[in-house]
C-alpha cells in the first residue's frame, strides 16, 4: 500500500507530477482540482459552489471538501494506495485525513513538497491560463491563493516533518528532471521498486 501526498503552492506542478508519480507507483491520483472541474463542467450543485470560490481565488469549504475526498478514498482502485493533489490544505483538513485513513487501517507514508520561487510560479500561472483559457487564473486571483497557501497551506509542511514524513523537491528546473528527484525520493521510501 502507498499512499503519498504531494504539496505545493499553485503552479508548482503538482499535478503534472503526481500524474507521473502516480502512474509510476500504480496508484490512482485524487485530485481536487479535477474532481471541482468536473462537477463544474457538469452543473452540479457542487461545481455551482466550488466555481464561486475559485473565481474568488479561495478554497472550497472543508465539510465539502472532506465528503468528496471520503468517498474518493473509500472507492476500490484507492484501496491499494493513491496520490492526493491539493488536499489537505489545512490543518483541520490533515485531521480529517488522518480520520479517514485510521477508519480505513491505513496512513500517510509519505508528503512530497514541490518548492518553487514565487516570481516563477506566477509566470507560470498566467502562461497556463492563456494556454487553458483557466477563469481561476487571473493575476490578481494568482496572488490571492499564494496569500491563502501561506495562511493556511504552509503549516502543513510543519506538521508533517514533525511526523518526519515530509520530502522538499526543488520544482524549478525542467520537468523531466523535477520527475526523477520526485521518484528517487519514492525509491528513498521503498515506496516504489
């Protein structure tokens, strides 16, 4: 079983990178950005609430969040293990998973943290939004989640190295070579052959 969570601020490539990881460890990715897009692609009540908040640059609410990411968890192809993308955000939301995996017999083996300057990542951001027509994207709703990340994200890197599971990747160079520190650092795990 492996189930890794990977961190960072927005645009670190997070989800390009857990993609990979995920496909390299045979797991699923659970991706909350990908679970609001589709429930916004396809008006549900859901997606009606999430688009509000990410149109604002903020976070879904937790309780949302928290049954979405329950129910994800419980389905068959994350029982052998999976690759969490954009959850938890929070301390509260840490606690709810741990909740979730201790019900389930299971925890957290490791937290991958993509570290990127701040400049890059904005560049980025507005890059991908030209190319993805991305409505979350705009500049001053970039800075906004860069705020939100420190508040609320950021005390989640202490938490978990306090747990002595935590592992920074420097996500600035090219993709190819961010991919290869992220999967020596699951080989470092034995989390993956």
């Amino acid at each position: 079983m492996t189930t890794v969570l990977l961190m960072g601020p927005p645009g670190a490539g997070k989800g390009t990178h857990a993609g990979h990881l995920a496909e390299h460890l045979g797991v699923p990715v659970i991706s909350t950005g990908d679970l609001f897009r589709r429930n916004i692609a396809e008006g549900t009540e859901l997606g009606r609430t999430a688009q509000r908040y990410l149109d604002a640059g903020e976070y879904v609410p937790d309780e949302v969040t928290n049954d979405m990411v329950r129910d994800r968890l419980a389905a068959p192809d994350a029982r052998p293990g999976f690759v969490l993308d954009g959850y938890p955000r929070t301390l509260d939301q840490a606690g709810v998973l741990d909740g979730i995996l201790d019900a389930q017999g299971r925890s957290l083996d490791a937290a991958v943290v993509l570290k990127v300057p701040v400049d890059a990542l904005v560049g980025r951001l507005l890059k991908r939004a030209e190319i993805e027509h991305r409505s979350d994207d705009t500049e001053d709703v970039i800075r906004r989640r860069f705020e939100i990340y420190h508040e609320q994200t950021a005390p989640l890197l202490q938490f978990y190295s306090a747990r002595g599971i935590d592992h920074e990747v420097d996500a600035s160079p090219d993709i190819d070579t961010v991919r290869l520190h992220v999967r020596q650092v699951a080989v470092q795990l034995k989390l993956a052959a």
